[in-house]
C-alpha cells in the first residue's frame, strides 16, 4: 500500500513516502540522517503520541528534542531562535540533521531553521496532519510569521526525504482533516480534472479516513503540486497557481483574527469566491460552481465567508495582503474545473459581487 | 582605471565593480535596482560620509534608509530583525532591493535580511572597507552571530552586483586598512605565488593608500575567491582553504572577547602559525616563514597572538571552535607560498609548538 513519489529537483531531490505505518520503520527514516546528531522538533500535542516510535529509529545517534507550544501564534522569531539556542547548547555541527515531527507550523519553523542553522543543514520532515502531508511536503518553502504579515520572513529549502505516515491522521481532528482535504480540492481545480473527479467518488471514503483513499489522495496531490513546482522552484510564475482561494482566504484569516477558521477552512470559502467570480466573467461554466461547493461541503467545510465579515472589508484586506506580497492585487481564477490562471483584470465590483454571490444558499 | 569582474555562478551570476568614484555613477548602480521600491543599510560611521552621493543614483525610487549603530555586537538578532520591521512598516514588496553600504557587519546583516525577506529578495552590495572588498563581495556568505559563535544563523545568498568604490578606503582607520590587507595576502599564501610576489613588491604602495595599487590588490584577490567559490559555492571541499589562518584566529578572537583585536589582525597572526606549524611538519621551507611574517609586519599586523594569551589557552579555543564548525579540528596549512591543503592530521603537541614559535622574534 505504501506509495514512494520522486521530487525532482536536480541536487536538491528527495522522496516523500507515503503509507501507514511507516514512523515504526527505522531502517526507512536511517539513510536520510546527515552525521551523527539529530534534533527532533514537535509540538505539545504531537510529541506524546509519535515522538517514542520516531525515536526508536534513532538508536545510536545523539538525539535531541525540542518541544514547541502548538499553534500558529508561536510560528515567529523567538521559538525560531529557540531552536538555534538549543543547537548551539549542544554543540550541533554543520552535518547535523533535524527532523520535523508535527504539521505545517512545526515543519515551516523548523525547516526555516534548518535553512539557517550555519548557513543550511539538513532537514527531514514527518507531517502528521492532512495538510502538511498534502502542502508543506513539497516546494520547500519555510518560515516564520511577523506581526506584519504570515511567512514574511524564511526561506526556500529542501527537505532530505518526507515521511508522511498515513497513520497519524487517525489522531487528526474533524476540522483539521476537513481543512487538509480542501487543499487536495485545489489540486484537483487548478490542473487536474480527473483528480476531481475521483475526489467526488471518494469523498465519503475520504471522509471515513479510509486508509487507501487517504493514500492516494495525498499522492495525486503531491504528485500536482511536484510537477508545478518542479517546474516553478522559486515561485516566478506558474506556481503562484497554487494559491487558488489563498487571497480571498487571507482575508478572511486577517479578519476575523487568525487563528480562528483554519486555513484550509478559510481556502475552501476562497475557492468558491474565485469560482463564483471565475463564473462571473464568463471563464467558468454556471454548472461547475454548485459542483465546487457541493464536494466542499461533503467534507463539512465553509463554503462563504463568516456573515460578520462585511464583503467590503474583505476586499480591503485582500488588497493589503497583496500589496505587501507583491504590488498589484492579481487572482488566481478558474478557466474550468481542472485548468487555472493568474489575472490582474478584476474590478472591486467585480471581486464584492463574487464574495456577495457566495452567501447565497442555492 | 575601472576595473569589473564576472562572477560565474550560473543563474546567480553578477559583476563586480572596482574603481575610485563609482559611488558618483548612478548609471552603474541604477540597472541593478529591482522594483521600485529600495532600502539602503548602513551605519552611523559610513552613512554620514557616503549616504548622500549613494542617494543621488536613487531618484525616483521609493527610497527608505536603516542606520545601524556601528560594530561587530550589532550582527546579531535583533538588528536583524529591525531591518523586516522597517521593511513590513514601509510595505516592502517582494521586488524591493537592499543595499548593503559599509564594512563586512554591515554587508552580512544586510545579505542575510535579503535572503529572508519574504524567502529572498535582491540586494547589492556596496563595500566601504578593503576587508568588505576584498572578501565580502565575492562568496554569498551573509548571517549573523549567535551569543555561542560567529555566524551560526546565516544563508548563502549571492548579491546582483557589487560596487567597490576604492575612493571610500580614503577615510578607513589605519588598523582597518592594515587587516584588510591581511585577507589580500591570505589569498596569495593559498593559491597564487606571482600575486605574494606582487604584494612584496608592492607592500608600501598599499600602504600608502595608492589607488591603482589597492585597485589591483582588490581584483586579484576577488578573482582568486572568485575561482574558488565558482568550484564550490556550498563551501563543501576547496572553499575550505579560503580559512587558512581563521582557527588560530577565531581563538584569538574568542580568547581576548571578540571586538578588541580586528578579524584581519587575528587571520595575520593566525596565518603566521599556520605557516610554522607547515615548516615544522616538513612541507614549507624555512625562508618561507619569515618572508610572510615581513610582509605583514610591514603592513602593521600583529604575527603572534597577544602575550596574555596562553598556547594550551589557544588550543582549548581552537578546539571548541571547530567542534562546533564541523566536527573534528582540520586546519588549513602550507605546502608553500601559494598552496595550501587541509589536513586533521596535526596533534596537540604540534599546534602548541607552532603558537609557540610565532612569538619568538627574530
């Protein structure tokens, strides 16, 4: 059942294996560990559930363990130096490694220090939720938030193989299954219709956290998001398609204080915004708009923003998010269920309209 | 008199510009200046003196500046961390461009920023110091200290252009001038004869400050780093050797509290122990040693380590040093004036003999 995926990106390849079971495979994690000491990063809640079997497959080796708080609030600069304190208290060297063990938070920190640690060690992430196996496994972005803005500060580097153990979603809240499945959604949307299409037959499985659906799920994900990336390794163009439902989603993140709906929660509401609008301009058919919905909401995901969160203000929101990402406000809209492009051209009417259009209950 | 040097590192190339008055070329700076948006770091010893001129090649460009207080003990967290705090106020996209105006701190701080910046964004560099020119332009290295050592937290980040304008080493201090030099003999030492020849011969030139000569002497050794790191940009075998002289000298650093022997006067000394520690192990003849030891004393450098220092103290230093570097103490020394080679291969006894006879006079 076990899947073995190839990222390919020239010396800096790695594979993501995916499978139940696999934290319990020593002789899996052992090839990938660069010298002699390791520090493994985790979270409150992860660490006591998978750090001890992650830990037998480390016999012999200097083991450190750093054990973060859990939430996006601690994803800043003092937790990240934490870790550069604790390595050089130890006396880490340069041929060191460190293994990323919990979700998106505790592997963006931890590889963002791992990017820096004496310039760049290595790196080996264990994603234990849906998003992270599906997300932050491939494309090797890392960082840290600011006050100022998420992933302001960090890094692009490479992890030296991914260990997406299919098992530890069984520990993985409703929510944040729900939230980890809107991102697989966006694959399918952006470039892979077949991949929809086959999330619509496998949603209930999905949802019973079937183990072979989940497995393949994650694969055709990473699969998508390898082959942008692969393609686009420092987000120049293409990639920045994977960021379909992200503006309008930002928004929604900032507005209502982050921390409250999940990303991926608040992606699933962007995505029927950027189709609604996608619609609106004639570049999506009327059909395919209540298909997106209707598949998000199987995975009981939000499919609008929250009602306290005026559409005006939305729209502000998402124009600081822009301006501080890269200048001018530019959305990734559908051109069909499967197909996705980058464009400047929106008016605000249009953009209110579409955020109007998706509290509508059909 | 200009001089410009490629730097051939694929996608990451960029040129180096040598020349007195370059400053005063907005032409030369303006091509390189990515969006329109541009911050300029420097610190409160350069800015007052070369600012303003730099300002001048920046019309029409949203323009913010950074002064930070002037000293190694600024390279660390927090004033990194105010650089991403000024950028976030002023909305910095991620097209924006750093510019780096000063010495080696000024430089690594301002690199390392960039790199991180929204996971990297362009900056140029604009040495003030001959140590800054001879030696920061050309490797990527940027980063910061940690309180446990010297730049434990960094990146490799290649900048678009270098502009070494020689005018500026007119107001640089004595001590200052004497340590940059240190690094230009450094690369004579390790891989070039002729140009050790060419320093003999122009030891007093340098010293006065004559400008063709400083021109030359910065070329030179930029196209010795140069060759070097276009080998091997991750500094995994050769770039090695750029550290002949440094672990004598980071103890010396480390042994006296950092900041009150300059970096180039301790690599001076260090690179005379280097040099009797080869003459002892057979592979450098006699004549030799003295013939560095007189080039740097002409320069004004130390060629021992401070009296107060002890030999086991050093070796202590040492020690701890490249534990934490990388593992086992491998130093860099001579099979020659302009060849060197790595070896571990050196014991105790043998590092000791070596501190010991650099502070014989002769």
């Amino acid at each position: 059942m076990n899947k073995r995926l190839d990222i390919n990106l020239g010396a800096r390849s790695y594979p993501i294996f995916i499978g139940p079971g696999l934290l319990r495979e020593p002789d899996l994690l052992r090839p990938y560990v660069r010298g002699k000491q390791v520090m493994v990063v985790s979270n409150t809640t992860v660490a006591p559930l998978y750090l001890e079997p992650l830990r037998a497959g480390l016999v012999g080796l200097q083991v450190a363990e750093r054990i973060l708080p859990d939430g996006e609030i601690y994803k800043e600069r003092n937790t990240w130096h934490g870790i550069f304190d604790a390595l050089l208290a130890e006396r880490y060297a340069r041929d060191c490694t460190l293994i990323a063990l919990g979700g998106g938070v505790v592997g963006d920190i931890t590889g963002f220090a791992a990017a820096c640690y004496q310039r760049g060690v290595a790196f080996i992430q264990v994603p234990t939720t849906l998003l992270a196996q599906v997300d932050s496994s491939v494309g090797g972005k890392t960082g840290i938030n600011h006050p100022a803005g998420k992933n302001m500060i960090g890094a692009f580097h490479q992890p030296v193989a991914v260990i997406a153990d299919t098992d530890t979603l069984s520990t993985l809240p409703e929510r944040e299954l729900a939230a980890g499945l809107a991102e697989v959604v966006k694959y399918g949307l952006i470039r892979d219709p077949a991949f929809f299409n086959w999330l619509e037959a496998h949603a209930d499985a999905l949802q019973n956290r079937d183990a072979a659906a989940l497995i393949e799920a994650i694969e055709r994900s990473c699969q998508n998001k390898a082959d942008v990336v692969e393609a686009d390794e420092r987000e120049l163009g293409q990639r920045a398609l994977l960021n379909l439902g992200h503006t309008f989603g930002h928004a929604i993140e900032a507005g209502l204080g982050y921390g409250d709906w999940l990303h991926g929660e608040a992606v699933a509401a962007g995505m029927v915004m950027a189709a609604e609008l996608s619609r609106q301009l004639g570049w999506l058919d009327a059909a395919a708009v209540p298909r997106i919905r209707s598949l998000l909401e199987r995975f009981g995901l939000p499919v609008a923003p929250p009602p306290g969160l005026g559409s005006e203000r939305m729209l502000e929101l998402m124009a600081v998010d822009k301006k501080v990402q890269a200048g001018a406000l530019r959305l990734v809209l559908l051109k069909g269920i499967g197909s996705a492009l980058v464009t400047g051209d929106v008016s605000a009417e249009q953009i209110i309209a579409s955020i109007d259009a998706s509290r509508k209950t059909f």
